[in-house]
C-alpha cells in the first residue's frame, strides 16, 4: 500500500487548478468536436498507437521498438502539418469565430456587410432593378426567414445583385441580412397601413416600411421605376439617396457613426 502514499500527500487545489482543468477540458472537447466526422479521426488512432507503442515499449524493455518510435515522432509532425493542413486551417478557423473573439471581429464586420448593401444597392439602382434587403438587428425576423428560401450564404453585392435580377427565380420578395450573411431570400413582408404615405410608393416601399413599424430592422429599397435608393427606419423613409449616403446612413445607425446630416437630406425624410 506504500505507493498509494505519494498521490494521497498531494498539494491542496487551488482555484487556479481548476480553472487550468476547465480550460483544458473545453479545449480538448472543441478539438474532439472538430475531428468528429473527419479523417482526422484515423489520425488520432494513429496517434494513440504510436503513444501506446511508447509507453508500452518502455514498460516491455522493448529498446529498439521504443528508439524507433521516440526518433519517428519528429517527422511525423511535420508529415501531419503537411497532409492536415486544410484541417488545420479549419480548426483555426473555427477558433477565430468563437464569441471571445467574434466580439473584436463584430464592428470589422459589420463594416464590410454595410460596404457590401451599398455597393449593390448602386449597382441594382444604375440598372434599375427593383429590390428590398432588409437588415435584422435586435430583433429577430426569423419569422419572414421561414417564409422565404432559405441560403445562409457569406454576404457579398455579387450575390445581391444576382438574387434581384428579373430572370432569378428569387427575386420576387426580399432579402433579409443577419451580420455578415444573406439569410434568406424571396421573403414577403408586412405591408404597412399608414394613410399619410404618399401615393407614388409601390409595394416594396410600403412592406419595407411595414417590417420596420413592427420591428427595429432596416430597409434599403431600390425603386425598379425610378432606380431611387431609400432607406427605411422605424416606419420612416429616407428617399433619393446616392450611394455615398446609404453607406453614411447605415454606418451612423448601426456603427454609431457620427454622420451630419445635409438639409437637403433631411428634406427627403417622410413621416410614415
């Protein structure tokens, strides 16, 4: 019972022990998430055997199994770097969008998302093609999400522009943004009732004002008649706005941006 004795006198556990277990634990557990499913799970066991040749080398006086296996460990890394590298890179990849880090990431984001609608919105606008790309915020669209055709693809104006040209089967209906990714398109929105709207907006208009009367998303329209931007906020449009103006507008409401705003383009605001 004396080697009992060694681990029954160890030091007393101190909080930065069990943050230390918690850390690798979770780490370990992101890692056996990653592999799951993937071949570098037949290159786990393989590590398992060559670990287990090891130990159990030494513990059989098995000299020269164990002076094979302790000078092939050096060049097996190197070959798993080598052969792993995609694996790698998504490992690391799927690392860097963990909520710690996504918070650094958010505002870099959000800017390109906001660079991404402007430029669409001018290209469809030049071609006037009619649109409506809505933008979630705090609260959730999930219910014209379902509605729609789901994509869940990276948000780019090459994509926007796409969905929204008349030969697309998607372009009846809007395209809804959640951060950095086109949720859904083909959605169909809540028309709003308002009486004082003038008469000349259409359908995209008056359903781009009624989602933002019921919830606190944004609305970039593109008149198909006009090829005119606007931008719809809490049940208010904003009309006539050039490209530049969409990326200052978006900018100030979603990044905080300090934006002067012109008298000219305050002359544009409607009162929904």
């Amino acid at each position: 019972m004396n080697w009992i004795t060694p681990f029954l006198r160890r030091p007393p556990i101190s909080w930065w022990d069990v943050v230390d277990i918690l850390v690798l634990s979770f780490l370990i557990y992101e890692v056996l998430k990653l592999i799951k499913g993937t071949r570098a799970v037949q290159m786990a066991a393989g590590a398992g055997i060559v670990v287990a040749l090891f130990y159990g080398s030494q513990w059989g006086h098995l000299e020269t199994v164990n002076w094979l296996v302790r000078n092939l460990v050096g060049y097996i890394v190197f070959a798993v770097i080598v052969l792993f590298q995609s694996d790698i890179r998504r490992a690391l990849a799927h690392f860097g969008r963990a909520p710690f880090f996504r918070y650094f990431a958010k505002v870099e984001a959000a800017e390109e998302s906001i660079e991404e609608i402007a430029v669409a919105a001018g290209l469809l606008s030049s071609q006037r093609i009619g649109a409506i790309i809505a933008i979630e915020r705090q609260i959730g669209l999930r219910n014209y999400i379902e509605g729609g055709i789901p994509l869940d693809a990276v948000l780019t104006y090459d994509l926007l522009v796409s969905i929204f040209l008349p030969e697309s089967p998607l372009h009846d209906g809007a395209v809804i943004v959640q951060n950095d990714r086109v949720a859904a398109a083909a959605c169909f929105l809540p028309l709003t009732v308002n009486p004082k709207l003038d008469r000349d907006l259409g359908t995209r208009h008056r359903a781009a004002i009624g989602l933002t009367e019921e919830s606190d998303a944004l609305a970039v329209i593109v008149s198909e008649e006009r090829g005119e931007i606007s931008l719809a906020r809490r049940g208010q449009l904003t009309r006539r706005l050039s490209t530049d103006d969409l990326r200052a507008e978006l900018q100030t409401i979603i990044l905080q941006k300090t934006h002067v705003v012109a008298p000219d383009e305050r002359a544009r605001e409607i009162d929904a």
